[in-house]
C-alpha cells in the first residue's frame, strides 16, 4: 500500500504530481485556512502532514494522527508545530529554508524603502487627486545612504538583507542569536564591546560574507541603527523582543521593519511607540495576533502594512511545496528528510 499523506491546502501542481508519484494524497481545503476539525480529521491514518504556517499541529493533532511519520511545514518559521512532542512521537519535522531567502529579503527591502521614501503614503496622495504640481519639499523622505541598518537575527534572511544593503551604502551592524539569548548578559555584553575594538582577523565582528557588518549588542544594536529589521524566529526566547523599554532605546528617527513573526514585537507596544512619536515609522509584514491589526496602526501614514507576504512570489512558493514534498517522500521512502528542523 502507498503512504497516505494529508495536505492542509491545495498546492502548486507540480509539487502535487510529485507528491502522487511515491503517495496517496487528499488535500484539507482549495484556499484559506483549514478548520480545525478537519485537520483532526485528515491526520486520522495519514503518514504524512504537509501543513502551512496557519496549521497548528499540536500535542492533539500528533495524537490523532497516531501513524505520522513526518509534518512537512511548507514555511521557513515553525512556531506553529508542537517540535517537542513531535520528537517524543518520533516525528520528523522538516521547514523550508533557503528556497524563500531571497524573496523575503527583496520583500524588506521593498518595505524599507515604502516607509523610508513614503512610497505607499505617495501613491495614495497621488490616487486622491491632491498632487496639483511638483513642489520642493512635498512628501520628503528620509535617505539610506551612510546610514546604519541593523539587523536582529543573522541568519540566511539577514545575510542576505545585508548583502543587498551595500547596493544603498548603508553600514551594516547585526546580533545573532547568543547576542539576543545573552543580552541581559553583563559578561557577554563585555565580552562583545571587547571584541569589537580588536582589530585581528580573528575578530568575529569585522567581516562575514565579505560584507563589513559588525555585531553588536542588542542594545548597542537599538541606539545606533536608522532601520531595525527583524530575522529571528519565534521562540520563547524572542517573544516580545521589541518592548516599550527596546522602543525607548531606539533613535527617535529610526524605522521598524519586521518579516519575521509578529510575537517578536509588542504591538501594543509599537502602536504606543508610534503614536508618542519615539520612532519615524514601521514596516510590518507580520502581526501578533494575525490576521488581527491593531486599529491604530491601520491610520498612521507612516506605516505600511502587508498581509504576510514575505515569501509570496510564484518561484518561491513553488520551490517551497516542492521541498516539502520531497522531505515527505524521503521520510516515507526510509530515508532522512533533506530539512529538518
Ligand atoms: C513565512 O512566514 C515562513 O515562515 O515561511
């Protein structure tokens, strides 16, 4: 007999008739999120979940999907799956990196320069009728070049964030995930400032990927950037990272950008932020109780919001289902999967 698999959501057809060469497949829903009953239904004697990040696969659902070998999420971010207890089960749980690296920098980018340049505030002046001729200082932004960039989290999404900020001759500092673990460290912090004055080729902060970033501490990394952008996952760890005290921190003209998860930042937080005008503006791509937006975020011009699309392009999302299906079917052909978490 053929490995049963459960797909939450219809996905690219090419991923799907791979999935039908080695699988028997039935798929939860043709779009949007599926309910919840359904999944609990649908992992019933599947062998295999391909699941996105609206799924939650909880204790409940490895449970009732007793014979679960793997739960392919089909999202880089896997906050949304129960990892220790799909360990205890002996469940593979496998994500999908690399393959929306680049989509997902472009699409900070494409918020750092909307919120910097006013683009989407632009737009709607325009569509509006009130552009009734060029004018010196009409809807002035706020330039790039010299300035500094810093990126929280330094993974493949950030690298590949700073790699793109040399093209706009930004300087580039960073923390990595010991630096956001251990920022309430006093010994790390020093060990970090130390470091950072050594000029030796063994100095971690001078150079990574050819690019001059420099790490920095999370709280050096809040006073000295112009646009902060966020690359960590969700973890208990990073929850609420972005506070009114990290606010507090930041210059008053600097930008938040975040294509990470929304829990990373407190929103209450980021609106009283805002409106208190402790911070130029905000890029958002994720929320924290998504879909919810806090309202008053939905009236400030000096935002811009996007419905999750960070990884949305055909090539992307493409890529992304055929890597889960192919972790599907190494996990149910005896093998390793090729990502796992
Ligand atoms: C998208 O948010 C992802 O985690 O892939």
């Amino acid at each position: 007999m053929r490995p049963q698999v459960f797909v939450t959501r219809q996905l690219p057809v090419p991923a799907l008739q791979r999935l039908g060469q080695v699988c028997e497949y039935r798929i939860g829903t043709d779009r949007g999120v599926l309910e919840r009953e359904k999944l609990l239904a649908g992992v019933q004697g599947a062998h295999g979940l391909i699941s996105l990040l609206t799924d939650t696969v909880d204790r409940e659902v490895l449970e009732v999907g007793a014979k679960l070998r793997i739960v392919a999420n089909v999202a880089v971010g896997y906050n949304n799956i129960d990892v220790a207890t799909a360990k205890e089960r002996h469940v593979y749980v496998t994500n999908t990196p690399e393959v929306l690296t680049d989509a997902t920098a472009d699409l900070t980018w494409a918020l750092i320069l909307s919120v910097t340049r006013r683009i989407v505030e632009s737009d709607a002046f325009l569509r509006a009728g009130k552009f009734d001729g060029w004018d010196f200082d009409m809807l002035l932004g706020s330039g790039l070049t010299g300035k500094t960039l810093g990126i929280i989290g330094y993974g493949r999404i950030g690298r590949a964030v700073a790699r793109r900020a040399a093209g706009f001759g930004m300087n580039v500092i960073y923390c990595g995930r010991d630096d956001i673990a251990y920022r309430d460290d006093p010994q790390h912090n020093a060990l970090m400032m130390a470091r950072q004055n050594v000029t030796s080729p063994l100095n971690q902060s001078a150079r990574i990927d050819g690019l001059s970033a420099r790490r920095v501490t999370f709280n050096q990394l809040l006073e000295r950037s112009d646009v902060i952008s966020l690359h960590i996952p969700l973890a208990a760890a990073t929850q609420h990272l972005l506070n009114q005290e990290a606010f507090a921190r930041m210059k008053r003209t600097a930008y938040l950008i975040n294509t990470a998860r929304g829990p990373v930042v407190d929103e209450a937080a980021l609106v009283e932020a805002l409106q208190q005008g402790r911070l130029a503006g905000a890029g958002l791509d994720v929320y924290e109780r998504e879909p919810e937006v806090s309202a008053p975020l939905l009236t400030m011009p000096n935002v811009v919001l996007l419905p999750h699309i960070g990884s949305a392009t055909l090539e992307a999302r493409t890529a992304m289902a055929m890597l889960a299906v192919e972790n599907v079917i190494e996990v149910l052909s005896g093998r390793s999967p090729r990502t796992p978490v």
